[in-house]
C-alpha cells in the first residue's frame, strides 16, 4: 500500500529540504534568540537582584534615618532642659539681684527717713521747747503781773528750794 | 512538573485511542471497491466520472503524495500545479512535467501513472509482458515536496525575522511575532531540553529540538487547512516522519557515551544468564535502539494520518448519502460538518501534542544517551 511504502526521491529530499532548515536556523536564527533570550533573562535576573539590594539597603537607610531622628530628638530635647534650666536661673539670678537692689534701695531708704526722722525729731523739739519757753514766759508774764502774786510766788520757790 | 506531564500524557493516549476508533470506522465505511482498480487505464478518467463516489479512493488520493498539486476540479477541468518529474531509469535520467500524463490520462515515453493497487498513483513502466516496472530511481519534486520545502521558506522567513527582532530589540519586551513564538520557545528549551537532557548538555541539542518542533508543528497545522498551498498529508508521510526519525536516531547514536553503549552491551543489574552464553539482553538492548526511532516515525504517521481520514471520511459521508438521494447528503452535511469542525478543533490539539510529543521523546533519547553513570 503506497500510504506506508515511504517514496525514495521524497526522503532524498527531505533530508535535503530539513537539513538546509536544520543548518540555515541552527545558523542564523537559533543561537541569535537562544542567546538573546538568556541575556534578557540573565539582565532581568540581575535587575530584580540589585532591586532587592536596594531594598534592603533602603531598609538599612531607614534604620539610619530613624535612629538620626532619635538621636536629634534627644539632642533637641537635651537643648530644651539645658535652655529651660538656663533660662530658670536668669530668672532666679535676676530675681535675686532684683531683690537684694530691692533690699538695698528699702534699707537706704528706711535710713534716710530714720535720719530724717530724727532731724525732724530733733527740729519739732527745738520747736516745741522755744514754743514752750514761750508760753511759758507769756503765762508767767499774766501770772505776775500785779505785785502780790510776784511776791507770794517768789516765797513758794523760797520754800522749795532747800538752801543748804 | 511531572504530574503535568502525566496529565498530557494521559491526554495523549485519550486522543489517541479516540482516533484510532474513529479511524477504524471510518476505514469500514471506506472501503475501496475491489473491481475499481481492475478498470482499463485508458477509460478510467471517463468512468470515474460516472462511477459512484468511492471514498477510500479518495482518502487515500488525499493523504499521499502525487505528481501535480491538484487544488479544484471545476465541472470536467482539473486545475492543478504541475511539477517536475526525474527518473532514472536504464542508466539514463528523465525529467519532464507532471502535466505530460494529463492527469493520468496519458503515457509518455512508456511512463504512466499506475492505477493498480501496489503502485497505485505512483510513476510506473510497462515490461513486455504487460506488468508495471517502478524506475530504478524516482526523484522527482513531488506534492509533499514542495509542501516540505513551502513549510521549511516559511520557517527560515519566521525565525530569521524573529532572531532580527531579537537582535533589534535587545533586552527588551518581546512584540508582536516574536511575542508569539517566545514561551513556545521557552516551552521547548525550558521543558524539554533541559528537562530531558540535563542542565549541562541541553544547549547542544536545543537548535535539533526547536527545528524538529517547528517544523512538526508547521506541516501539522498547514495539513489542517483544507485548501491551497495546506492541505498536504507531509507530517502523515511515512517517508517524512522517517526521515525526521533517522535524523534522532543518528544524533543519539553519535553522541552516546561510553556509559550509554555499555548499558546495551552489559547491563549492570541484570543476572549474568541473561547475558551469557545467550546474549538475550544485549540482543533486547539493541533491538530497542532501532524501535525507538521506528515507534518516533510511526506514531507521527499514524496519528496524522489518521486524523486527515476521519475528516475526510466524515466529507465523505455526505457524498455517499448524496447518491442515495440529495436530501439525505443536505441532511447528513450538517452532521458531517459538525463533526469535521470538532475534528479539525481537536486535530489543532493533535498537532501540538504530536510535535511536543516526538520532540520530547528524541530529548528524552539524547538525554539518555549523554547520561553519565552513577
């Protein structure tokens, strides 16, 4: 039967026709894409490495990044407490100086109305004792002005004063 | 990976079974009719005509090779490519066009085309004593020819444009073609080469591989297709697959290791009595490596083969119901077609299947024959 008896001319030239096929794209074509398929496959490879050596890298910045912000957290807040202490002491310094200027200028102050007073003291005196002699000298004048009265006001002293 | 595999070979077999049911019925129903082939020569052209539909004739017409393309027969006109004829006959060469015979009406310088059962379509000459000689040498550029070389222009035309896009498009997202064939490519390279034949020694191999695969797989689906430049049997030609089953065989045979042909010789595992003084494993051993090529070439033939004779014996059927009486051939057309399109859909399947399956089997070849001991 011809359909399983193989025909002798078509298997020459089969074998020539697949051999030409076999030899023109072992030639031209497969090592091109074989090879262009494995670069490909080789760059996408290295690309998705160096991704995830970026990542990680990132992820390492990350921790940098977090532990720099930490790191100027505390340094901020240490700079806080420091300015705030400082600023507690200015305060208190010039609290301080405030009071003993305070105290001072109230101690002169209280001296010099001391002093004051007693000018003044010493000036109300002088004043009330010439007031006094005054009156004194003005009632002693009505006292004695008739004769009588001298007389008998001379005799009271006398009489007082014990003449030893 | 493996239970893939065995999902597609499982598959394999579910198809294959089902064409060969299919194919027996179909070779039931196309029976070819003894007394045609006794017909004079002369007259055959003229009486086939009024002959009832023979579909065997026809199938078998169909699925081998010829001298001229024929592509339609308009009312009594054959419309045919004719092609060259070479014989080389008595110590001398012959070449002429197929269109002498006048589609096999004619003889010319004593050739004609037989009609006879053993060389029936076939280039024959008659002795003196009325029987039909084959030339010595029968060379010429036939059907299947050309459909082989038409298959192998689109291929170097594909893969050179596609290696350029390649080149062109280096390192980056394939496109268009390129986008197409690449994962069939990857396919092959990935589970076939290196699955079968190892990491280390899969890239010798590979430009074998992918060559075999295409072209398997062109010829099948241009097969498919029921008019011209398709429609011709090449991957169901036993003389193709055979020599596509040779080109296998020799690349094993040559690249088979020393541990390879030490298995065939002396069998480690086996008990000595199976080797001396009767070399019954080594004969085994031997006679495997011839099968493996041989079942390569047959299993192709047969499964193409077999799917363009179920689709053309469903065509049939509605010519054989169409003698009966033209309503029965309108009504039995609509099963007919049916049918022939879920054949045709599933013949798509065969095709890729045949050519991952002879692909994968001479992988598995190589890979067994560069195996190194362990």
């Amino acid at each position: 039967m011809s359909l399983i008896n193989p025909g002798f001319g078509l298997v020459i030239w089969m074998t020539l026709a697949f051999g030409i096929l076999l030899y023109v794209l072992a030639k031209y074509a497969w090592p091109a894409i074989i090879s262009s398929l494995k670069e490909r496959e080789k760059s996408i490879e290295d690309a998705l490495l160096s991704a995830e050596k970026a990542r990680e890298e990132m992820e390492k910045m990350k921790l940098g990044n977090e532990e720099l912000i930490r790191e100027a957290q505390d340094e901020r807040d240490n700079i806080l407490k420091e300015a705030r202490a400082l600023k507690e002491k200015f305060i208190n310094d010039a609290k301080e100086k405030a009071q003993v200027t305070a105290d001072s200028i109230v101690e002169n102050a209280r001296e010099s109305i001391e002093s004051e007073k007693k000018a003044a003291m010493v000036e109300i005196k002088n004043i009330i004792t010439t007031y006094s002699i005054d009156i004194a000298e003005k009632i002693l004048r009505e006292e004695l002005k008739d004769k009588k009265k001298q007389k008998a006001y001379v005799e009271k002293l006398l009489s007082e004063t014990s003449l030893n | 990976m493996s239970s893939i595999l065995h999902k597609i070979v499982a598959l394999v077999r579910i198809a294959f079974i089902v064409v060969i049911v299919l194919s027996c019925t179909s070779f039931i129903l196309a029976q070819p009719d003894e007394h045609e082939f006794k017909k004079d020569g002369e007259s055959w052209q003229e009486e086939i005509q009024q002959e009832e539909f023979n579909a065997g004739d026809m199938i078998i017409e169909h699925i081998t090779d010829a001298y001229e393309w024929h592509i339609i027969t308009i009312g009594h006109t054959h419309v045919t490519v004719p092609l060259p004829v070479m014989l080389y006959d008595d110590g001398k060469f012959h070449f002429f066009m197929s269109s002498v015979f006048n589609h096999g009406h004619d003889d010319y310088k004593g050739y004609s085309i037989s009609h006879h059962e053993m060389n029936a379509g076939k280039i024959v000459r008659k002795d003196n004593d009325g029987n039909e000689l084959r030339p010595d040498l029968d060379f010429s550029f036939t059907k299947t020819v050309l459909a082989i070389f038409f298959s192998m222009f689109i291929l170097i035309f594909i893969f050179i444009s596609v290696a350029k896009a390649y080149k062109k498009r280096e390192g980056k997202a394939p496109k268009g073609l390129q986008s197409f064939l690449e994962p069939i490519i990857i396919f092959v390279r990935d589970d076939i080469a290196k699955a079968s034949i190892g990491e280390k020694r899969y890239e010798k191999y590979l430009p074998f591989l992918l060559t075999v695969f295409f072209f398997i797989l062109i010829n099948n689906l241009l097969g498919i297709v029921p008019f011209f430049p398709g429609g011709v049997n090449v991957t169901g030609n036993i003389g193709v697959t055979g020599v596509l089953a040779a080109f296998t065989f020799i690349i094993t045979t040559f690249s088979g290791n020393k541990n390879y042909w030490k298995h065939i010789v002396n069998a480690p595992g086996v008990p000595w009595w199976l080797k001396i003084p009767v070399p019954l494993m080594p004969v085994v051993e031997l006679m495997g490596v011839f099968t493996k090529p041989f079942v390569l070439m047959v299993r192709l033939f047969a499964n193409i083969s077999a799917g363009h004779i179920i689709i053309l014996g469903f065509i049939s059927l509605i010519f054989i119901f169409g003698e009966i009486s033209t309503g029965a051939g309108y009504g039995v057309a609509v099963i007919s077609v049916a049918f022939t399109i879920f054949m045709d859909v599933l013949e798509i399947l065969v095709a890729f299947i045949q050519a991952y399956v002879f692909t994968l089997l001479s992988a598995l070849y190589f890979g067994m024959a560069t195996e190194e001991a362990h």
